[in-house]
C-alpha cells in the first residue's frame, strides 16, 4: 500500500495529523535513563508509549543517532513505533549521487531501517532521487521551502521566469511524482510560502515542521500543509522536551548549567503535549 494512504488509514483512526518528533538530544534526556544500556532508546520508548495515540507519524531525525548505538536506538525505535501501528518518516535529508543515493535508499529497506518514508534533499536533481521515488511503497519528502531564517537565502532566490526558487521545487517534484510517493517539507514560519506552494501542488501531502519551539503558524500548516485531508505538522522538542522546566532552558532551547531529572513525569508531559497539538490542530480541519 501507498504511504500516503497508510498515512490517511492512520490520521483517521487518531483523529490527528501530529507528527511527533523524536530527536532525543543526549544532553536533554533526564539523568535517571543514563543508567540504561542505550539512554536515547528508553527515551524514545517512553515517549511512544506516551504520545502514541495522538500520533500520525513519529519523525526521528537522524542527526540524533549517527553513532553505533544511536543506530541501534533508532532500528529499535522504529520497530517499536511499527508495533503501535504508527508510520516513521525519518528526517534524513538524502541526496547525493546515483550509487551512493542507492545505499542511502537502503535505509528504507526492512533490513535496513525499514522507515514508511524519508526526506530528501533536491538540490542534485532527479537522478539523486531516484533510488528512492522508484520505492512505490515508501513516502520521499522533498525539501521545498524549510523553515529555519536561512531558508529564505537561497529557497527565495527569484529565477529568470520571476517564480522563487522553492516553487519550481514544488513544480518540479510534482513531475517526479509518477508513483504518488512524493511530499513536500514546507515550514509552519512561512505561512505565505505555504499558502503559495500549496496553490502550485494541490494534491500532493506536505510536511509542516516548525510548530512548537519554532513558534511557527499551525493554522496556516492545517489549512496548506494537507492536501485532501492528508499531511503532517510536526513538533519534536515542543512535545518530547514538555516536561522541561521552562525556566531551565534559554529560548534557543540550549540546557541550562544544571542538569535536572525529571522522573518518569516527562513521559506524561510529552502525552499531554501531543493531545494539545492534536486538539488545537484539529480546530483547523
Ligand atoms: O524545514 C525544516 C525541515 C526539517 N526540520 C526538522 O524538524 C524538526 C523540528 O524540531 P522542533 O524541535 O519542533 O523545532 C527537527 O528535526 C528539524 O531538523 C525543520 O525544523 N525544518
């Protein structure tokens, strides 16, 4: 089955299109899980036990696991996500050249990691992408328009027909899109560009990060980010971070001196943050 349509399967049956993000920053997971063997694994799997039934997908991203045992917690996690009945799109990012994009596809493999999905980068063009969007089964989410202040250094640039650059990437993995598999990452702090990309890619799911610590607009991510009903908007550290004394942490979301430990209380936070993002999301639908 398609991913979108294993996605659409899940959205309806949580009743929610959160995408809970899973970036378990070493320095952030509360002291008592040191003791365990791989700390960002029992991490993850108290977050999933918490938030999985507001879940449409959970989105691990990879920066947080490229170690030896981070690759281990994450194979581990997204099994664990796949035994709740939730779909993974790892936030990776790929591309590169043909060979090489073929071993980075490999990671969507079962003997891989066996993610749903995954996000790619388009810059090097169709070739890099195609060991992925030739995978029917599996969801390839295209970079369009990111939401980090620097997304507008290059994604802005106007091109010689006068459109920005991050439009003929929408128009661009529109033609890419032969297997139904392609999405698109639009962030939730540039809700003109959303609006405007949405317009260019009427049927095609969008990613929405950038709700949450990046204090972007999720009424905006609802109304552009879904294409007849299916999309995803994301909220990593605003979630699995949630029982994080605010006080504790800088506004860049950086630890305070003092390490703190939290109990297991952070797992119940992060559940009740997942069902107020779902709530207010769904006020949007
Ligand atoms: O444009 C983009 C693309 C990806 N991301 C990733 O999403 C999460 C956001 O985390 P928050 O803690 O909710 O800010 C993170 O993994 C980013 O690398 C993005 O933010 N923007």
């Amino acid at each position: 089955m398609n991913f979108f349509d294993r996605l659409a399967d899940r959205i309806a049956t949580v009743d929610s299109v959160v995408s809970v993000g899973l970036d378990p920053d070493p320095a952030r997971i509360p002291d008592h899980l040191d003791e365990y063997d791989l700390p960002r694994w029992a991490f993850n799997r108290r977050i999933i036990d918490a938030t999985h039934e507001h879940a449409a997908a959970f989105k691990p991203n990879v920066a947080f696991y490229e170690d030896p045992d981070g690759w281990t917690a994450l194979r581990e996690t997204v099994a664990y996500a796949h035994g709740k009945d939730v779909p993974v799109l790892l936030d990776a990012k790929r591309g590169d050249i043909g060979n090489t994009a073929r071993q980075y596809a490999e990671l969507l493999d079962d003997d891989g990691l066996g993610a749903d999905a995954i996000t790619v980068n388009p810059y090097m063009g169709r070739d890099s992408l195609e060991p992925f969007l030739s995978r029917e089964d599996k969801g390839v989410v295209v970079l369009c328009r990111t939401s980090n202040p620097g997304g507008a250094d290059l994604q802005d640039l106007e091109l010689e027909t006068g459109e920005p650059l991050y439009e003929r990437v929408a128009a661009t993995a529109d033609l890419w899109n032969a297997n139904d598999n392609v999405g698109l990452v639009v962030g939730a702090t540039a809700p003109e560009e959303l609006e405007a990309v949405r317009e260019i890619v009427p049927d095609i799911p969008f990613l929405v990060p950038g709700v949450g610590a990046q204090g972007g607009d999720a009424e905006a991510a609802v109304e552009y980010g879904l294409a007849d009903g299916v999309g995803l908007v994301n909220s990593s550290r605003g979630i699995i971070f949630a029982g994080e004394d605010s006080e504790a942490h800088s506004a860049s979301g950086s630890r305070a001196a003092e390490p703190r430990d939290q109990g297991e209380g952070f797992a119940d936070a992060s559940g009740q943050a997942a069902k107020r993002l779902k709530k207010r999301l769904n006020r949007y639908r």
